[in-house]
C-alpha cells in the first residue's frame, strides 16, 4: 500500500474508532446516529469501520449528532492518532499533503 495510503487509512481508522466510541457513550445506534446527523445508516457503519473519508461539513454533522463540539472532536482524534500509531506524525503528513504552511 502506497505511503498515503496507509496515512489516510491509519486517520480513517482512528476517526471510525472515535464515531463509535462517542456513539456508545450516548446509547445510540448506527441508525439513530445516521438520523440525528442527516447521512445513511451505511455511511456510519462505513466510517466506523475505517473505510470513509468524510467532508467537513459530514464532520460538523457529527459532532452536532454527537454533542459534543467539533474542535474537541478533532482533539479526541489526534489523541487516538497519538495513542494507536506511535509513528505516525499528523504534522509531517499534513505537511507532506500541503495542508500545513512550512516555514
């Protein structure tokens, strides 16, 4: 698998890994959440299991879905990347993808 690739893969997994967590703290489905976050129930059986990429505004979808805000979303998600991928540098790879100004 293509170094990007595995990058991508290692961000959706972990992504998945909070949906799911954040879900089951509030007791709910995958269709409940799907309906209270406006997306198909497979989108977040998907997602949870790694296999989505997701647009900010399915994100901010979420997080409402969810209740909780989107920036602490995003923390929990870089703890998850830190925690499970102990040589993943979110920085490097963002910079590698230009998302990140250098300088």
């Amino acid at each position: 698998m293509p170094a990007k690739s595995k990058e991508r893969n290692i961000i959706q997994k972990s992504l998945g890994y909070v949906v799911k967590s954040l879900r089951n703290k509030l007791h709910l489905t995958q269709e409940q959440l799907a309906e209270k976050a406006n997306v198909h129930r497979t989108f977040i059986a998907d997602l949870e299991a790694g296999g989505r990429n997701i647009a900010i505004r399915n994100f901010l979808r979420l997080s409402t879905a969810l209740e909780i805000q989107p920036d602490k979303m995003m923390r929990l998600l870089i703890k998850q990347l830190n925690d499970d991928n102990k040589d993943f540098d979110l920085k490097e790879y963002l910079e590698k993808s230009k998302w990140v100004e250098r300088g």
